[in-house]
C-alpha cells in the first residue's frame, strides 16, 4: 500500500502566500525523508487562503529538484479547454524527464462553480471534455506526431517535444465521486481517486466495487493501463493523544467541510451530470462534529498511530492502494509533526502489505 502526501496550501491565519508556498515545499521535502511514496498538489483557483494551488504544474518541478524518490502527481488539472490538452502533455513530459519517469497526471472535471463560471465553462459539457482530454494525451503519448479533429479540437499533425517516442506514457488517474465516474475510469483504463467519501465507509465500498466492475474491461486510451485505486482524504492528522490529533485539524477541516458543502449543493441544483452532489445533504445535520464525520467514512483521517493503521487496514482489505492524505492547513511545525509520527510509525506498518493482485504494481513505471 502506498502513501501520498497531498498539498493545496492552506494559509492559516498570520501565514502569508509567500511563506505557505516555502513551507509546502519543506513539508514535501520532509515527507520524502519521512518515507511517503508520492507527492501530489492539486489545481485549485479562486479559492483564497482555503487552497492557493493554482499552478501545480511549476511546483512539482521545483520539488522534484529537491527529492530523488517522490512520485509527482497533479491531482488533479482540470481536464477543460483553459487547459488546453496539448500543454498538460507538454507539461507532464517536462516534469517526467526533469524528475527520472516520476510523474503521475490526475485529471478531474472540476466541482467548483466559481472556477467553471469564471472560465466561462458549461458544466454540461465536463464529462465529454474529460473524455475528449483523455483520448488527446493518450495520442500524444504514443503516436509519432498528434493528430485529432472532433467537435472541441482540431488539431493537425504535430511531433510532442520534449517527448521521445517509445518512452512509457505517464501513468493517467482520475478523481472521481460519482460510482459512474468510478466505472468510467475503469473502463478508460486508468486509476480512480475516490473523493466523495465523506459519505461513508458503504458509499466508499461501493465506488471500489464500481471501479473493478469497469476496470474488467479496461481499454487503453491513455497508452498505458493503470488499475489502481486511490482514496483522498482530508484533515489527516497524527498524535498519541486522539482528542490532541483531533483539536490540531478541527479548525481546518471543517471549515473545509463547509466549503465543499457549498460547492456541491450549488453544481447539484443547476446541472446536470452533477445531481449525485446532492447526496452531501446526508451529512449536514453533522457537518460541524468532527468525532461524528471521522468515525462515520474514510473521508478524515485523524487518531492516533493505532487508530490510522486499523482505518487503513480496513481500506486495503476493501480494495484501496493508494492513500492520498492532506496534511495541511495545521500550521507548518504542527504539518510537520504529523509527517514525522506517520513516518515512524504508521508508514512502516501500511507500506508492508502486499499490493493487489488485479492493480498495476507502481514499481512497473520505473524510469530515467
């Protein structure tokens, strides 16, 4: 099982911009040391200090200058036409030479209506601008020159540089939250990060069982198959003292839980494709107890040592192969420390079980 450092830069009170962004890269730094197997930053705008993670695609690069065994995902870019395909190839295939084969992309359709209105995004038009995205960067991994014409892009013959025909293709992942899009990325032939969670430890199971479903006849639109499912969680923290791990995240993770609230409700009463958001009423009469929404989902993880390696267990005999944690938002020396307790004593515990027999080994995308 493998473990992933997730980042959006969450600014505490009293932290400039400037300072988070160093801190961020200190905190993946450390997490390498500590013994995390991967490093992961989203695509977040307009979001303030709850996520200043606008631009992920200039600070993996930096951070891969600083690690050596880190694997880089953006998780994930929004998979729409501000994104235009052809830079998130360009993008992806800079950061794998630059890092020695240790980037990963994460795509997403996005769930934030303030990001597709400011874009000027229909948010009808998400799934099949996913679907399209997904088929160009395949292309562009693969085929000696890109070529593509459909009703979003037409895009004549042209070589990718800098990518060397041959090389392995980045390996694609999905967030998901939907148990159709949970399928869909099976069926597509790439990981699923599972991201609705918060709506319970059944809910969770069922997105698994729906991802396996497609994954049975994944096809290879992305010029690799990847069968790996991964599962974010937010307000993870770690101390001997449950009542001390949870007070140290409160604060950051149910202001998030807020905000999420938000954004969901809004996308689930306005369009369609995205009705499922609704689902999230379910937890609102709880929304503000943090011992209620950590012991009812895998959506936070906070506890002690003991209590984070029995959650995981669970998620690994359910499926699970990558955690994707966000340590964040706690302030830097208290992220820190959190990091360190997890290093040295849940790490070792988690990474010692076997991966999946049906998922794609992570060790099978070694490269310079």
């Amino acid at each position: 099982m493998k473990v992933i450092l997730f980042h959006e830069a969450i600014c505490p009170a009293g932290t400039s911009w400037a300072q988070r962004y160093k801190e961020v890269v200190n905190e993946a730094v450390h997490a390498e040391h500590c013994g995390f197997d991967g490093y992961a930053m989203s695509e977040q705008h307009f979001a303030s200090g709850e996520a200043i993670t606008s631009a992920p695609e200039i600070v993996l690069p930096y951070v891969a200058a600083l690690t050596k065994k880190l694997r880089l995902r953006i998780a994930s870019v929004n998979l729409l036409p501000y994104n235009h395909p052809i830079r998130i190839i360009e993008q992806m295939a800079t950061l794998d030479l630059l890092s020695g084969g240790r980037a990963e992309l994460g795509g997403a359709r996005s769930n934030n209506p303030y990001t597709l209105d400011a874009f000027g995004v229909d948010p009808k038009l998400t799934r099949e601008y996913r679907d399209e995205f997904l088929q160009i960067i395949g292309k562009g991994f693969t085929q000696e020159k890109l070529e593509h014409k459909s009703e979003f892009y037409d895009i004549p013959a042209r070589r990718i540089s800098p990518w060397p025909v041959g090389r392995r293709p980045v390996p694609v992942h999905l967030s998901t939250t939907s148990l159709e899009s949970h399928q869909e990325a099976g069926e597509m032939g790439v990981g699923a990060m599972s991201g609705l969670s918060i709506l319970g430890w059944e809910y969770a199971q069922a997105c698994i069982d729906a991802y396996r479903k497609g994954a049975e006849s994944a096809q290879n639109i992305t010029g690799l198959i990847t069968k790996r499912q991964g599962l974010f969680s937010v307000g993870v923290n770690c101390h001997a003292d449950r009542a001390t791990a949870l007070k140290q995240t409160e604060e950051n993770t149910l202001r998030f839980v807020e905000v999420i609230m938000d954004w969901m409700t809004k996308l689930a009463s306005r369009s369609a494709g995205y009705e499922y958001f609704a689902q999230i009423e379910r937890i609102r009469a709880n929304m503000h107890d943090l011992n209620y929404l950590v012991d009812s989902s895998p959506y936070i993880m906070a506890g002690t040592p003991d209590d984070l390696i029995a959650r995981c267990e669970r998620l690994h005999k359910m499926g699970i192969d990558d955690l994707i944690w966000r340590i964040d938002g706690m302030g830097h020396d208290n992220n820190k420390k959190a990091l360190e307790i997890i290093g040295k004593e849940v790490l070792p515990v988690v990474q010692s079980w076997s991966e999946h027999s049906y998922s794609t080994p992570s060790s099978s995308w070694t490269q310079d």
